[in-house]
C-alpha cells in the first residue's frame, strides 16, 4: 500500500516528467498549473523550506505533489566519467551575504554594549534599608548575557569578570546571580519590557507580521536514555506565543503559558502590544487562529489579516461583515491571498533561530524561573537582529532616547 508521501511523490513526477507544466519565474519561485482545473499555483523556497498555495499545502502542510514536482524538475542530469549522474539544483532565497557575514562576525562584541544600553531603561526600584544590594540592571546585564553564551552559572561568571573590566557592570556578582533573579516573579513584566524594547530599533521597516506558537523543552532527558536503560521521563513544555516580523523576524511581542495554552486566545494579546510599538498593515496565521474575533482585532488596529478559512467554514458573517468579505477574497482570489499568507512561514524560521542560537531546552527547574529565562532567550535573540539590521538597513539603536521618545513606524535613531 503506498503511503500518501509516495503517492504524492509519484504524482509530482508525472507532472514534472509532461514538461510543459512548470515554469520559472526566479531562482527561488516557480509556476505549476493545476491538473485538476485552470488554476496555477506558486512554489517557492523560504528560509524555512518550500511552500506552495495550493490547497493541499494550506491545509495538511508537507510536500505537496507541486512541490514535489519542481524537485523534479530541478533534477539536471549531468555527463561524468562515471556515467550519466543526476544532480538536485536546490531552490535558493536572497540573502546579503555581505551584511550577513559582518553582523555574525561583530556580534559578540556589540551584544555586549547594546545589552548594556538596553537594561539601563529599566529603573532602578528604592532601597530604604538593608546592605546595598546589586543594582538591578546590572543583574539583568549579567542574567541576560549568561542566556546569550549558553554557559553554566560557574562558567558564566568568567563574563561577569569581563564585563566589569571593560566598565559594563560595576562588579562580577556572584555566579548564581542570574538564578535568584530569575526566580523572582517581579522579574517577568521588567522582561516583557525589555521584548519590546529590543524590538523597537526596526519599527520604522517592520511593518507585515505573523503569529505562531512554539514548545522549549523543560528538561534534558533524552529520548536515547530512555530507550537504553528503560526509563520513562515525561517530558513538560512552556510554550512561546509571538508575534514577529516577516522582513528582519524580530519578535514584536510574546506571551509564554505552558503546554496546554492555547493559541487562538493569545492572538489578541499579541497583536495590540505589537501595535503599540508598530504600524500594521498585515498579521498572517494558520488555521489555529481562524475566527472572526481575530479577523477583527486586526482590523481595529488598521491591519488586515490573512488567515485561511477551515474547510468547513462558511462565509455566513454572523455580525461580521469583515468575515465575509475576506472569506469570498479567501475562495475568489486563492493566489494572491494565499501570496499573503506565505509570508506567515518566516516566522517559523524565527522559531527555529531562537532554538538553533539558545537552545530549546530550558535549563532552570522553577516555573518562574523557566519562564523568564525564556524571556530572556528572546531578548538576546531580538539584540542579534538589532545586529544584522545595523549592517544590512544602516539602524543605529539608542534604547534610552526610544524608550523617552517613543517609537511607532519612525524610531528615534
């Protein structure tokens, strides 16, 4: 019996193999024609993989036969020694590579003054009485800095040492410093400040975002102990709801809840803090978030937003006249919305970023504390964008000046 993959496989060959249903448009995007109809659907490499607009790509994800089509069509055969041999071109997305490879190479040095910059914001609360206690931009520094190295607490405190010679912080506390600030609840607002904050250099190009939810593991059992000596470890979650842009993915806005928060109800949250910060004029998300309330939440902030219809949605408005507008856009005019909605799968790359940089795994045990060590994940994630658009766009970050000046579309450099 074939399984739906090879049946689609074999499917996108016999596409690829009649010749005339598969054009080029660029390196990176290709036309397929429907072989159900004269609809053409469009194929295209993202950082994230290749997507395409047609139905069965929206709804189940995976390779669709048109996806897997153009990598047939990709396919050149080449005349070797060996032989003939069948090479795969792969799809390639633009990049800067110039932009690209100076930001990676400077941003350990400027991850360090723009951080240093950044806590400063934050006020410094009245101590009354008591010996003096560290100051609270400096623990922040020191916590932050410790997320962004991925060291333990007794290794990270090599960077504390660091940080004071160079006048960052006053003095290297104490290695388990970033630990007891983490589990002070107190904490979590200042760092949700501190989001938004270090997203607040791109408002004036970030303008499209996208709405998605992602898991960090909260222990380090692997799957292989398990299998090799028989135990069972049951595997928790904290969950990451963001809002990010599709252009710079800098993430705008976040909620953290634990593994059985749902999606939809965050989509609100998310898009008005957002807006305070930013001009909108799209938000795209999967079919998660698929709802009228949320139709209208974008609207009201002078967004629109592109979200894909369930297949047994109609386009009854119910009071909502906005709902049924888009959903005849959504059922007349599959490609170009579906165009819009394409750009939602940057911020699967953003996902992947957050992980691939700091790690998917949350190393504190306490469940303030893994949350806002999460918090802090993204913070250092935000100020390596903050980085790459100093090289690729020309931004130059002044946190104190943003946070007095405030920032919507046109960011005080």
């Amino acid at each position: 019996m074939q399984t739906n993959h090879n049946s689609r496989e074999l499917r996108g060959k016999a596409i690829a193999d009649q010749g005339d249903q598969i054009k080029k448009v660029n390196d990176h995007s290709f036309k397929v024609k429907s072989q159900s109809g004269s609809k053409v659907y469009e194929v295209k490499a993202t950082p994230n993989g290749m997507t395409c607009t047609c139905p069965d790509f929206v709804y189940r994800g995976g390779k669709c036969k048109h996806i897997q089509a153009t990598r047939y069509y990709l396919e050149i055969e080449k005349d070797t020694p060996q032989g003939i041999v069948t090479e795969k071109v792969h799809l390639t997305y633009k990049q800067a590579w110039d932009a690209y490879n100076a930001a990676q190479m400077a941003e350990v040095k400027l991850f360090d003054e723009l951080l240093k910059d950044l806590v400063k914001t934050i006020p410094e609360p009245e101590q009354t009485m008591g010996r003096p206690r560290i100051p609270l931009h400096e623990s922040l520094f020191c916590a932050i800095q410790k997320v962004y190295s991925q060291l333990s607490s007794r290794r990270a405190h090599g960077l504390f040492q660091n940080a004071t010679e160079k006048g960052q912080i006053s003095h290297a506390p104490n290695f388990n410093q970033p630990s007891i600030l983490f589990r002070d609840p107190e904490i979590t607002p200042i760092l949700h400040e501190l989001v938004t904050l270090s997203a607040l250099p791109v408002a004036g190009i970030e303008v499209d975002f996208a709405v998605d939810s992602t898991g960090f593991r909260t222990t380090q059992f692997s799957a292989y102990n398990g299998m090799k000596h028989g135990q069972k470890k049951e595997h928790h979650w904290v969950k990451a709801h963001l809002c990010a842009g599709v252009k710079t993915n800098i993430v705008a806005a976040v909620a953290i809840t634990d593994e059985n928060g749902g999606d939809s109800p965050q989509f609100g949250p998310l898009v008005k803090k957002t807006a305070e910060g930013f001009t909108i004029n799209e938000v795209s998300a999967d079919l998660a978030y698929s709802s009228r309330n949320n139709l209208q939440l974008v609207a009201n902030e002078g967004g629109k937003a592109y979200i894909p219809f369930k297949k047994n949605a109609t386009g009854k408005s119910r009071g909502s006249m906005l709902w049924s507008k888009m959903y005849h856009y959504f059922q007349l005019n599959r490609d170009d919305f579906m165009e819009h909605y394409h750009k939602r799968s940057n911020i699967e790359a953003t996902n992947a970023a957050i992980k691939r940089k700091f790690g998917e795994t949350l190393k504190s045990k306490n469940p303030v504390a893994q949350v806002n060590e999460l918090l802090a994940k993204i913070i250092a994630y935000n100020l390596t964008v903050v980085i790459h658009e100093m090289y690729e766009n020309g931004i130059q970050p002044e946190f104190l000046q943003i946070k007095s000046g405030g920032c919507k579309g046109s960011p005080s450099f």
